[in-house]
C-alpha cells in the first residue's frame, strides 16, 4: 500500500467549488465520537476541546444534517494531536469514503482547503502521537447547502459489479505472483520501499498506518491474540521504515496468526472499508463498470489514498483533465485510457514501481478486448508470467 497523504475522493465529486466563501456547516450539528464529549468539538470554540485518552485510534463523526458540498476542513488541535489522521465523507453514515489523510500531522491548526467533495457525514478518525490521547479545540467544515441545486443527470447504473474475488486474484497476481491471494494472510516482508513491513492480502505496511489498525481491529475482536503485544511497537513504528520492537518475532507470530479466522477476517474488513469498498463507490460514481472498477482498486492499493500526482486522487484527477467520465458523458474506454496513462506515469515515478506490467498488459488487455465487465474467461501477464481465471 502507498504511503498515507492528502486524498480527494468524495462521495461526489465535481468541478472545484464555485462559492469562494463557503462558511462553516458543521457548527451546533449532532456529533458522535468513540470516547468524550464530542459536542465540544462542533461548539463554535477553540477553548473547549474534545478530548480523549490513551493511544488508541479515535472517530469523530459529524452529521451536517443535509448533503452539503465540502470545500474546506479546518482541525484546530490542542497539545494532544494526531500525527496520523484522515477525513472521510459518506452520504448515509454507512459507507465511507476518502477525502483527505495525512501521516505527517503537525499540530497546532491543519487548515485543509482546495477539497471537491459532497456528503452528509464528515467523519475524523485519528492516532495519537503519544499516549496522552487527542485534544481538538475545533472540528470545521466549510461547505454550501445543495439540496436545491439543479439534480444532476445520474450517471448510467454500471451494468456489472467488480467481484472481490476476481479483483484480489488480479492484484495477487501482480502483489504475489499467485492467483491464491487467501494463501497471503500470512504474507509479510520488508520491501525495501522505506515503508517497513508489508503484509496480508492487501500489503499493509508498518510505516503507513494501516498495518496498525488491522492489528488494532484484530485486538478488539480477540484481545490477547498474538499479535496484540506489539501494538506498542507499531505505534511507535508508524511513519517510518523502522523495525524497532518487532522484528523476527513479530514476522513469526503474524504468520501463526494466519490460522485464525479472526484475524483473516480483520484483514478483510480493513481491505474493504479503506480500499476496496472506496474504490467501488467512486468508479460507480464515475459510472465504470467492473473493469474500471479494478482498475481504481488496483491504483488505491499500490499508490493510496492522496491528492498529489502520484496518488490515487492526482492519478483521477489527471485522467479527467484528458478525458469525461461516463457519468460526465464521455465514453467509457477513452477515459479509462487516460486513466491508465495517468497511472502509468504515477509509476514509473517510483523505482518500485517502475515495472508497469500489472497496467500495460493486464487492464490494457482486457480494455483493448471490450471486456469492460471483466467477464471469464481471463488471460493477461504480469512481469512476464501467464494468468488465467476460468470461472
């Protein structure tokens, strides 16, 4: 998984805000949080701060009670603050969806403007940096009402879905090198990518955040689980390529905790909720079939959630300045064309990622053949090996 960085990728998206003095909409609204008194956070004040203790991750969640569109967060933080924290947007409280994350929090005010997104629920979820938990004087969301803006044209209603399965054979292909991407539970390896260990089905990383939380859900299903003492240690590994408390015993437990469908289906849920279910929501949004739907999982997991030209949201937003979407009226494989262009050069980047395979004759395969509903038979390559998946 890339590393945590700014992400624009809303339930809605559109063209960049028209109203230069969007005003806050998050003020006196209902809130909700998993620890202390969350009103203080939407009160108009700084001085009073919503706060909570101990390391563990903490949401915050705020309904604007009516979709609104978001331009602007502003996080006004105490002494207590999160070095590592995204936003996310939804439109029913449910399903989630990115719109901005950072694992380089600063403290002090994080003023966060530039967002193109609409929804209803705005939602903070934060790692303290320290064992002293968060303080935040002051959660803001800047926005407008639309629920009387003209109702835009729905976009055409995909007419097949991405199969989990399907889409975690392709990306095990090119992550694994086998089509057996359940045997991955257990996988886990330091990369050389500056971004300590990487493992499970997905490449969760040390460095990255989402390494910890998996462990952090598996904890919460079965505390005293195995891999529940290093948490400590991840917390502190976060960020950075470090291995300081974890090293060949940590590999050797995440291996044995493989057998455990508790913590399989941790990894699951962490796969969907930050990558899978995302992506899903908006190639749907842009009005992509299952095809375009892989290939917007597939640039989530390796280049992450972000805003800037070699994350998920720069790679987007760098396709759509060459081609509309379908759901803006343009033709569907065009756009996927310039979808893959975008990707392609947000790779070669990286010298990690310098092999562009997986892309040029994987998704470029299925692309030239029409095969935008990804039916089976499939067949393509990647770094020079044969795939095939028959049904």
């Amino acid at each position: 998984m890339a590393g945590i960085a700014a992400v624009v990728a809303g339930v809605t998206l559109g063209a960049p805000s028209a109203y230069a003095a969007d005003a806050v909409v998050s003020k006196g609204r209902a809130v909700a949080a998993s620890a202390g008194n969350a009103a203080r956070a939407v009160d108009g004040k700084t001085s009073t701060r919503w706060t909570t203790s101990g390391r563990g991750t903490q949401w915050l969640r705020v309904d604007l009670g009516a979709v609104s569109a978001v331009s602007r967060v502003r996080l006004s933080w105490g002494p207590a603050f999160a070095k590592v924290y995204r936003v996310e947007t939804s439109a029913d409280g449910n399903t989630w969806a990115p719109l901005y994350a950072t694992g380089a929090g600063d403290g002090n005010t994080d003023d966060i403007a530039g967002l193109q997104g609409s929804a209803r629920f705005v939602r903070l979820t934060a790692t303290p940096r320290g064992t002293k938990g968060l303080a935040l004087g002051e959660l803001e969301v800047f926005g407008h009402r639309i629920e009387s803006a003209p109702v835009p044209v729905p976009a055409p209603a995909p007419r097949a879905d991405l199969s989990t399965d399907i889409a975690m054979q392709l990306v095990s292909s090119a992550e694994n090198s086998s089509l057996d991407w359940r045997a991955q539970y257990q996988y886990i390896e330091d990369i050389g990518d500056g971004r300590g260990y990487t493992g499970g089905i997905i490449g969760f990383c040390s460095g990255t955040g989402d390494m910890l939380e998996v462990v952090e859900a598996y904890t919460a299903a079965v505390p005293g689980n195995v891999l529940a003492k290093y948490l400590p240690a991840l917390r502190s590994v976060n960020g950075t390529a470090s291995h300081t408390g974890l090293g060949a015993a940590f590999v050797a437990d995440w291996k044995r905790a493989a057998a455990d469908p508790a913590w399989r289906k941790a990894q699951d849920d962490e796969r969907d909720r930050v990558y899978f279910n995302p992506a899903i929501a908006q190639a749907k949004a842009d009005g992509l079939r299952a095809l375009g739907q892989f290939a917007y999982f597939d640039a989530l997991v390796m280049h992450g959630p972000g805003n800037d030209a070699t994350s998920f949201g720069g790679i987007r937003k760098a396709a759509l300045a060459k081609a509309k979407s379908p759901a803006q009226g343009g033709d569907e494989t065009a756009y996927l064309n310039a979808f893959l262009d975008a990707r392609v050069a947000a790779m070669r980047t990286e010298a990690a990622h310098s092999d562009t395979s997986r892309v040029d004759t994987a998704q470029r395969v299925f692309l030239a053949a029409g095969n935008l509903d990804l039916r089976v038979p499939l067949s393509w390559k990647v770094y020079g090996d044969s795939y095939t998946i028959t049904a």
